[in-house]
C-alpha cells in the first residue's frame, strides 16, 4: 500500500521556470514582524496535478521551484470541495457550512456580511494594503444588483482596499471584470442585463444555437454563448466590457503586479485568484497548444507559469525575504466539469488527484485534500511537511504572524509555527463539506457519514454517498479502498460522536437515527 509520505523529486532538468528559489536561511528571531502576505489560489488544481508532489506527468516546474525553496506539504486541506465556500472559510475563518455556503450563481448577493470579522480586515486593521484580484465566487451586492450602478456592497467590504475580480467563475454570467464594485468597460447605452432564471427573449443560448459554440458544452453550460462559449445563466447588453477568455491570465496578473508594485514599500497582502484550470479552459496565446493535455494542461502550465513571474517580480524588488507566500487550490481536480475540451480523452497516464479517491465535489478524500506550499525566503526552511494543515487557520496563523486580531469563536485555529514549519504536530480534527454533506477527519482518518444520493455526478467523480458510515485510515489508505468501520467500531463511535458534537445539528442523518447509536 502506498504511504502518503513523498519526497520531493529531482530537479526535472529539462524543465525550467527560468527562476531558481534559493536557499532560505534558517527562521530568525529577529526577521521582519510585518511581512507581505501573498495568498495565491488555483481553482480546481489537483493534489497530482502538481509535479513536486511526485507525479512527473503534468510538469510544473514554477511550482516546484517554489517548493524547492519552501515547505511543501503533504497533508493540506481546504474545508471544502467547492468553490465558494472554501473561500468562504479562507477569509472568514468560519466553517462555510454553518452559513449554508454553497456554489453561487453568478447574480448572488455579497455572502460574507460587512460585519463579520474577516482575514482581510485584520491586515487592513494593522496598515496593510490589501486587495482581491481575480476569481471571487463569494457574491457581490444585494441580490438585486444592477450591473450598469455601483454595486453595493462590494467585495472591498470584505477588506479589501482594491478589487478587480470576476464575480463568481469563468463559466458563469456575467462574464465582466468588476473593479471595485464597478463593472469595467461599461458603455451605458448597452447596459447589462444579467439573471438565472430563463432566457431572455432573443439572447442566444447555448442550447438553441449550437451551431455557434467554439467549444460544446457537455452537460450544463447551455445558457449565453459568450465568446463562442456557452456559459451558466443569461445576460445580455454590455458587449464592450465583456472579458476576453484568452487573455485574462495576462489581465490579472498585470493588476496583481502593479498592486505589489505600488506598494512594495508598505506591508500589502493580495489574495490571487487564479482562473486555472477552471472551466472553460482557455489559455492564452503563450501556452495554447503547450502541452499534450489540451486545454486543461494548457491553462494548468500558464498558472504556473503565472507563480512563477509573480515570484520572479517579488524576487526582483527584492521583496522575496519580506513576503509570505502561499500557493493553493480551492478543491481537488475534476476531468470533464462540463465542456468538451478533450480534457478527459487526452488525460494519458496524467491522475490531477495524485491517488486520491474521489475529486470536486466530493467528500472522499479528492475533494479537499489540496496542494499547498508556504514560501518566505529566510524564514521558512525548504522541506517537506507531513503535518495536517487547513486552509481554515490561515486567518488565525496569520494573524499571529503580524500581531493582528482573529477574534474568539471563530472556527480558525493558529497553526502558525505548523506554517512556518516549525512544528510537525498539526490540527487534530476537521469538519469537510462537500455539496452541502458533511465529513470528518480526525488523527489522520476520514469519516464519511451514509448519504442518500448518487453515486457519481455528471463529471463521473464518486461523491462519497455511501449507505452506513464509514472509516478510512488515510496513513495507511491513500485511496480510501478499505473501510474499517467493523474492524475498528470504537474508533468509529468515537470519530461519529466527535463529529456530531462538532457539527452540532448541521448534519441531517440520512439514516435511522437509532443506526447511529
Ligand atoms: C457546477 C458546474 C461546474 C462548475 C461548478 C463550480 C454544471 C453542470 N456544473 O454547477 O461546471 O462551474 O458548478 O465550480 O453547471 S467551483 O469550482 O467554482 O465550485
Ligand atoms: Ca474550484
């Protein structure tokens, strides 16, 4: 059976980023109190689609050179296999489940409250510069947003002194850039109408125009064709500010450049939302055609290449011994998330989850159980961490780095001597979500309560509905193939008991309840 403890492999020689991480130093006492923080999130990168985890198939030598001078780990998780409200928990540091996050249109109000206290607010609380460039998914406005107006309350309320984001993803409408709350490029005579519920009459779907996708929708995906792609939802109006699919990466990273660049001489923290590789999956002119993947491999070697110009740039101003930065996705891979882009035909030996059982949208261990490296040159010593770490605690780590406040009763936890791996005693236990279920992870084992439902979804990944509960020895059993739940029935009273208390009337039992006595 395969341990999950890896190494880090060779420097792939054919294979460069054009920028090599030195050496850091052992971590000083005396090194900067208030360093920049960089959170960079993929969406949708695999743990296997990143190839310092082991897997040579899907170079990224960016990545890896990152991972060469920083930790690495192992064993990091985000709370949850979707989108939104994994971010939800990176910035709030609240379980997303206990505020129903789920997957938001892209017409959905702001789902983190003005009030509530926020990651982002605290760098903002101690002086930080702060700002949110590209992929959102937490809602914006009211719920009645007009995009032609400026749309209040705007993700700058989360904490953010600039935005410059796409609301929700790149297969949802309304396929614009908001800057700070103000969709950019807007004509006011071609004003933007954007909802969920049906066609607008004359708007040219998906599903009545086949004829004029670039790129077929498999499942889903049959609203506005936009660009030649058919997209989640109706708009219409707002042609000049429509986004250009091929040449967003170079959009963001230009925004998220300029901002390091005009406040390279206060501390800042940007939160970096890549696109990639999210669908659709459209890479720009620089990596279309680069890899024998098709678009899923294209757009997965431009965000590392992105990584790497970022870490090149901060290299250049000399900022790489004052900036933390962190590279992670959102929730594990997923093939064929509803577009025909030969993603799954042309996978080859490639596996994105890297072994693991499941993928998106799924409670088995795939679903959150995400690449994840800490850099800052100096401070913290290149290796390999097997300690448990969620993205959860990034708030209250964080904080504790720069001295900032995360207030009491907040589910985020300070791991920061786990971040800066200075410890290998990582968080116990946590509560994952996966589609509005709920899962538990404890000491290194996964609990998968019985859920009604199906087996697989339409991407083919398995959700991890299974009739009784069960329990899984991730040390042992990377791809969770033996349940333990008989052989072991005191752990799994245990873990069910730990899991109930810490979901308290969240988890709505699919079973008898006496079964779960
Ligand atoms: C699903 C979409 C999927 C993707 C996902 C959100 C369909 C059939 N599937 O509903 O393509 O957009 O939502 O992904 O529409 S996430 O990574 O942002 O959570
Ligand atoms: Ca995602």
């Amino acid at each position: 059976m395969k341990k999950w403890i890896m190494t880090l492999p060779p420097v792939m020689a054919a294979i460069s980023c054009g920028q090599e991480a030195r050496q850091a130093e052992p971590a000083g006492q005396d090194g900067p109190q208030r360093p920049n923080v960089v959170i960079i999130v993929a969406d949708d990168l695999g743990f296997g689609d990143v190839s310092c985890y082991g897997r040579q198939t899907m170079p990224t030598p960016c990545l890896d050179s990152m991972a060469r001078g920083g930790l690495l780990f192992n064993h990091a998780y985000a709370t949850s296999a979707t989108s939104s409200p994994s971010r939800y928990a990176l910035f709030t540091g609240m379980y997303p489940w206990r505020a129903d996050m789920h997957i938001l249109p892209g017409d959905a109000p702001l789902m983190i409250p003005v009030d509530m206290p926020t990651m982002p607010k605290m760098f903002q609380a101690l002086g930080y510069r702060t700002a949110a460039i590209g992929k959102w998914h937490l809602g914006m406005g009211d719920g009645h947003t007009d995009w032609n107006q400026e749309i209040v309350p705007a993700a700058n309320t989360v904490g953010f002194d600039y935005t410059n984001i796409i609301p929700a993803t790149v297969d949802r409408v309304p396929t614009v850039y908001v800057e700070n709350g103000r969709v950019v490029g807007l004509d006011p005579e071609d004003p933007i109408r954007v909802r969920y519920t049906k066609p607008f009459p004359g708007e040219i779907t998906g599903r009545e125009h086949p004829e004029l996708m670039k790129m077929p929708f498999h499942h889903g995906h049959d609203g506005t064709i936009i660009n030649g792609i058919p997209r989640i939802g109706h708009m219409m109006g707002g042609t000049a500010a429509l986004w250009d699919d091929a040449t967003m990466a170079d959009y963001f990273y230009e925004r998220a450049e300029a901002f390091v660049d005009a406040h390279q001489d206060e501390p800042f923290f940007l939160y970096y939302g890549l696109h990639q590789p999210h669908v659709p999956r459209t890479a720009s002119a620089a990596y279309a055609g680069s890899t024998p993947y098709g678009p899923r491999g294209d757009v997965i070697a431009e965000a590392d290449g992105l990584v790497g110009r970022m870490m090149r740039h901060l290299e250049a101003l000399n900022l790489l011994d004052n900036t933390l930065v962190i590279f992670t996705s959102d929730n594990g891979a997923v093939v064929q998330d509803g577009y025909e882009d030969g993603a799954d035909t042309l996978l080859g030996e490639h596996d994105p989850n890297g072994g693991l059982r499941g993928g998106k949208y799924s409670l088995f261990d795939g679903g959150t159980h995400v690449p994840f490296i800490a850099y800052w040159k100096g401070h913290i010593q290149p290796g390999v961490s097997d300690a448990w770490f969620t993205q959860l605690d990034l708030y209250a780590s964080l904080a504790a780095l720069v001295g900032g406040d995360a207030p009491a009763g907040l589910d985020t936890e300070n791991q920061l001597p786990v971040l800066l791996g200075q410890s290998r005693k990582g968080r116990r236990s946590q509560v994952i979500e996966a589609m509005g279920r709920l899962g538990y992870m404890q000491d290194g084992y996964a609990l998968l309560p019985p859920y009604k439902g199906p087996e697989r979804n339409e991407t083919g990944i398995e959700l991890g509905n299974l009739k009784e509960f069960a329990l899984y020895n991730l040390a042992e059993d990377v791809h969770q193939d033996h349940d333990l739940s008989r052989e072991e029935p005191r752990r799994l009273r245990r873990l069910r008991k730990a899991f109930l208390k810490a979901t308290a009337g969240f988890y709505q039992p699919a079973v008898e309840e006496e079964k779960l006595q």
